[in-house]
C-alpha cells in the first residue's frame, strides 16, 4: 500500500456500516486525517451480526488501527425488513376496541388487479385468534364516550399468557386524539407482563386512518423483540472485540437513533440502508451545487430510486413492506429487483427475463463459484468484459469467467439461438430497460421531466450501467461519486439524530386555525427538545423543521407541505397549491384546504467529519483489454480512477475501475474528474467519438 493508505494509530476513527442483501459495506473514517477508508465483505444471512463483526476485524487489520480506536459506529440494517419479508417474527397479538378486531383483514376496498373478480389476499401478521377486542371508546375529538375497565384489561393478561403472544401491539380508536386509554392498557400489561414488549398507535403512528394506523403499530410490536435481541447480541460481541464506542442506527427518514431508540421503534428501521444513500447524494449536491438528482443504488439485489429536489431528499408520510402499509416519515424509495444478481431466464414463451429474483450473496452469481446456478447481470458483464474476473473486490475475490460463459451459452444463447456475447449484451439491455422504467416512473409521477435531472449512480453495479440508462432516458449528466460502491455506508457518515413528532387536528388551513396552530407548534417543539436533551444535544445543535399534510375537502389524500409557523400558513398555502398543480395537474385556489397533520422533524447535529482526497493523478492509463461493444469485440482503455487528472477531458467508450467497483463509459460519453472528487459525465449530442488515446 501506498503513503496514506493506513489509519495513524494516535487518531480516532468513524465507522459507517451498511448491511445490504450481498455484501456489508464499511466506510472507516480517519478523524485526525480525515481520509476514509472503503471494505466490502459478503454478507451473512443467517446473523449479519457476524459478517459486520468480521468486516470490522478485516478492516482493521487492512487499514491498520485497532478497534479500540473507534470512536462511533453509524449502522444502516435491512434486519427489520428482512424480517417482516422472510416472516422470521414472533408471536403477537392486538388489543383494539371491541369491534374492530378485523381491521387488518378489512383493509382498504383496493384491488391490484381491477378485472379481476377476487379479492387479493390480505397479510396477515396477527391471526383472528390473538385479535382482542376491549369495551371502551374515544370520540374523534378526544372525548370519552366509553371509559375503560382496567379490571377487563388484568384479566385480558391472562389470555395473552395462554396463547403464548411473545409481543402486543394496542390500536384503540381514535386514540390519535386521546392517548389516556392506551397508556392504561401498556401500564396495566407491563405490570402482569413485564417480560413482553407492548406497542401503543399513539406513540409510533398518532395519525388517523384505523388500518394504515393498525399496521404500523402491529409492525412495530413484531419488530420489538427481533430488533431488541439483535441490539443486545451485537453490543455484547462488540464489547467482547474492545468496541466501547456509541452505536447509532439509521432510520428511514435518513437521520440516525440510539439503540434504545430503534429498540422502541424498530418500524423506523424499514428503509435504514437505502436511506444512507440518499442522504449521500443530498450532502453532493450541495458540494457540486446541483439541485435535481436521481440517486439510483444497484447493488446485488435491488435498484433503489430516490429523488433529491431543490437540494433535499423526498420524503413521504406512507410506505409499504410487502403490502403492509407503514404510515411513517421516510424517504420516498422505489425499488426493483434489478441488482447485479438479478438471474436471467428464458421463460416458457422464449422470452428473455431479467429478476426480480436475484442470486443474492449465497449462492451468488454463476462467476462466484455457483455452478449449478443460473446466469444473472454480473455474469453478463463479465463474459462482455466490463468486469475484470481477476481483479474483483481488489482482488479479494477471482471469479470464474468460463463457468459464466457455459451458463449463458447453455441457458440462454442456444435456446434462443444466439450467440453468447448477443444473449448477454441482451440481459443487459434488459436489465437497463428495467432500471429506466423505475426512474421514468419515479419523476413522470409527479411531473418532472428526466431532462431536468442529474443521475447520481453508486452501488457496487451502478457504475457498469449508468450511462446507457442516462441515455435511455435523454438524462445528459451522470455523477460517479467517490466510493460509489459504499456509499450508502459513506452517507451515513453525515446523518444526524431525528426525531419525528405528529399531531393529527383537522381544521381549514385560515385564520381560525391560528391559535389552536401556535399552541401545537409550541407542544411539539417543547417535545422534540426534550428528546434531543435526553440525547444529550446542547441548544446549539438542535434545529426543527416544521410541515403541514394539506387536502383539499373531500380529498382522501393530503400533501406534506414546508411550514414555519402559524404565521407563515398564508405562504403553506400557497405552496400546496403549486405541488398540486405540479403532482396533478391542477389546483383551485379559491378552494380553502384542510389541515390534517402538523408535523415535526427535531434534528440533533451531529460533528460532520472532515474529508481529505488526493484528487488528481498522473493520467496515465492502466491498459487495455478486449470487451465486446455494440455487437463486436474491441479493445477499450482502462484507467484506473486515482490516476485520472483533475479537470481531464476522457471521451468514451472506456472501462474506468476503482477497488471496489467498474464504471463503463459508452460512446458519446466524456467524463471529468471536479474539484470534489466526483467523476461527471456528459452526453456528446450529435457525434459519435472514439476513445481518448491521449
């Protein structure tokens, strides 16, 4: 290794981890040099306590510190998701008020498929024999109209013992508008059941809409013991490495929380990993003062699309883990099954298919050593050559080009009478068609127009295909950020601690809702100070966004909309208006909306590290090698992206590698290397250019 490549042994590091479906990546950070540090390792299914314990120790002997070095660890997980999606949850049960216990079965009258003359299954993650119904009822406007017997709830313990539920979520109507009885039952529960974790709506989601409401909340009480066990597990295995550093997680809506935190609402854990890399492309677009980005992150399994508009990550109020509705603030993600594992197949009508199931880390790609497997988008690369077998993970993994070239020749080219080089060029081009569509609906769906738009690729596929989705889709700007194969994880590095606060009040967004708006602003803000106090977040630090979800009357929809205070609702008003002219076309101002939900996100800075790049190299080339371009075979330039000069004009078609992951210029492609460390490319309209030689 090179001067510079080792962490000094009299300085701290940062640690920035982000367990993906294939590999673990990490990020280590050199507080005192500032110079970060990228690893990837394979994950490990089963316990990705273990591959993320491994990768630290790989880590460090690579870089050369000592884990007792480690100031902090910033964690992004798909545990919680995984969970849910593999159905690896305990038993729970659900207390509700008596007559509602079919809420989760009721749903909402949506059909996924409109012809179809069945309705589609609902999942369900709590059975009709551990629903409970309890006497009591809240108005809509807070008040009692049905007290609660507390007798009825010490003798609903008992049943609870009896079916063996191992957590409880509690969902009582409309208790949004008045907690009183839900904190009864916990308190009551937690005194016979002290060994059983109890989730209540008005905590993790006090928002009206029963269903959406129930199952966040059931969600969450699945999650409790899931998260809470892995937490545990994973302090003691870090406490017996000599990691006595604080641990943060990442939540959905890209801010970071401690583990009692995320023990307590493990649902704000859906969208942890893919958050970081959103966050990540937030924090370039303010160095390269870029307002529109599409962020795309192809790793082994998935495409994760986000938007980054004027400067900000999207977030949304809603999402969905398999058709399970989570009504919390979270980035606005969609995802595709189109990794680099993504299998490829020919179906029964001599189709060529590209996923959505993918090889995941084990068994992995054909090229992994998968024999008895099936040819997935990696395995395509690297009988077209984009992916140099000998030098993969820098090396720390030697695929198997010829075990690649017999899976497509005999699964796919002879079945489709084609050659191999033809069938995989095919899955690629299949793979990018499906990329473009989950970027093309991503911005049609709220009017934008691609051309309006930067793409920022990362992930350790991204860069192997980003160009020809930029072209498929008329974008004429790419960025390749810096550690592009591990930048969920380097993104976390600058998350801060978020907390977000709701309060649900219906009332029309005008003058007669400035009071009761100011009091709430007032609560809210007083709530989120306190919780950044117990964090202990001095004054300075703390910062507070406030918004409103705005409707029209009648509307079953509302739209989040940036708010002050309750002398800025003129200017929120105003605003909504404008989103809804932009998202559907149309808007009507003389129509007052309403308010639904005041929201609060508190924020607690956190200290951003200092980076240190060496930016320009020497410009010389690392070679060439023989790699199959549209239809034939050629040989392209190789460089190697640390050599690459500071403001040097490279036209494509070219192969640039860097430790961790490829990137494949196409023609009428030129790519840059800014001040910030970023490779950007650009389209060449009108011509067609040949590589530079230069």
């Amino acid at each position: 290794m090179t001067e510079g490549q080792y962490v000094s042994l009299n300085q701290s590091v940062r640690i920035a981890i982000d367990i993906g479906g294939t590999f673990t990546d990490f990020q280590v950070l050199g507080e005192g040099t500032g110079i970060c540090y990228a690893h990837k390792t394979p994950t490990t299914p089963d316990d990705p306590s273990e591959g993320l314990l491994l990768g630290l120790r790989e880590a460090a002997t690579k870089f050369r510190f000592s884990l007792g070095q480690v100031s902090a660890i910033i964690h992004g997980t798909t545990i919680a998701t995984n969970a849910v999606l593999q159905r690896k949850l305990p038993r729970a049960a659900l207390i509700t008020t008596s007559g509602f216990e079919d809420v989760l079965e009721i749903g909402r009258h949506f059909r996924r498929q409109i012809y179809s003359n069945k309705a589609e299954p609902r999942t369900l993650l709590i059975p009709r024999s551990r629903r409970f119904g309890i006497k009591e009822r809240v108005k809509a406007d807070g008040s009692v109209e049905c007290g609660l017997d507390a007798g009825e709830v010490a003798r609903l313990a008992t049943r609870l013992t009896d079916c063996s539920a191992e957590t409880v979520a509690v969902v009582l109507l409309h208790a949004y508008a008045n907690t009183d009885h839900e904190r009864l039952v916990a308190e009551i529960l937690e005194r016979y059941l002290p060994n059983i974790p109890v989730s209540i709506s008005s905590e993790i989601s006090p928002e009206f809409r029963e269903y959406e409401r129930t199952s966040t909340t059931v969600l969450n009480a699945l999650l409790m013991p899931v998260v809470g066990s892995y937490l545990h597990s994973l302090e003691e295995k870090l406490a017996k490495e000599g990691v006595s550093a604080p641990v943060f997680l990442v939540q959905s809506n890209g801010g970071v929380t401690t583990p009692n935190g995320a023990a307590r609402q493990p649902a704000r854990l859906l969208l942890s990993g893919p958050s970081g890399g959103a966050k990540a492309a937030e924090t370039i677009a303010e160095r390269l003062a870029i307002l529109d980005l599409v962020a795309v992150d192809m790793g082994g399994t998935s495409y994760d699309v986000s938007l980054v508009e004027n400067g900000r990550v999207r977030l949304i109020n809603q999402g969905e883990v398999d058709s399970c509705p989570v009504r919390l603030p979270m980035v606005e993600m969609r995802t595709i099954g189109a990794g680099g594992g993504s299998i490829a197949k020919v179906d029964r009508n001599e189709g060529l298919k590209v996923g959505p199931e993918s090889a995941g880390a084990n068994p992995g790609p054909v090229c992994y050593g998968n024999q008895e497997g099936s040819p997935t988008v990696t395995d395509a690369n690297v009988i077209l050559g984009r992916i140099d077998p000998d030098i993969f993970l820098s090396g720390a993994m030697v695929l198997d080009a010829q075990a690649a070239y017999r899976s497509v020749a005999n699964q796919i080219a002879e079945r489709l009478s084609l050659g191999v080089e033809e069938a995989a060029e095919g899955i690629i081009k299949i793979a990018v068609a499906h990329m473009a569509s989950a970027i093309r609906l991503s911005l049609f769906e709220k009017g934008f127009d691609p051309k309006d738009f930067t793409l920022i690729s990362f992930g350790g596929a991204g860069g192997l295909h980003a160009c020809e989705t930029a072209s498929e889709l008329g974008i004429k700007r790419v960025i390749f950020p810096s550690y592009s194969a591990t930048l969920s994880a380097w993104g976390m590095l600058y998350a801060d601690i978020a907390h977000d606060l709701t309060r649900a009040k219906l009332m029309k967004a005008d003058s007669t809702a400035h009071e009761q708006l100011a009091k709430i602003v007032v609560d809210l803000r007083k709530k989120g100070e306190a919780l950044l106090r117990s964090e202990n977040i001095d004054p300075i630090s703390q910062k507070f966004e406030f918004s409103l979800d705005l409707r029209y009357p009648g509307q079953a929809y509302e739209i989040g909309t940036p708010f002050i205070d309750s002398d800025d609702l003129c200017n929120a008003v105003n605003t909504f208006h404008n989103i809804h002219f932009a998202q559907y076309a149309h808007k009507d101002t003389s129509i007052t909306p309403e308010i639904i939900n005041i929201r609060l996100k508190a924020v607690g800075l956190l200290e951003k590290p200092g980076e240190n790049k060496t930016l320009s190299g020497d410009g010389g080339k690392a070679g060439q090698r023989r790699i199959f371009v549209g239809g034939a075979w050629c040989y392209l330039p190789i460089y190697d992206r640390a050599t690459i000069k500071l403001d040097k004009m490279l036209i494509g078609p070219m192969v640039i590698e860097e430790p961790h992951s490829t990137i494949f210029i196409s023609n009428n492609w030129s790519i840059q290397k800014v001040e910030t460390g970023e490779l950007v490319a650009s389209m060449i309209e009108g011509s067609r250019n040949e590589s530079d030689t230069g």
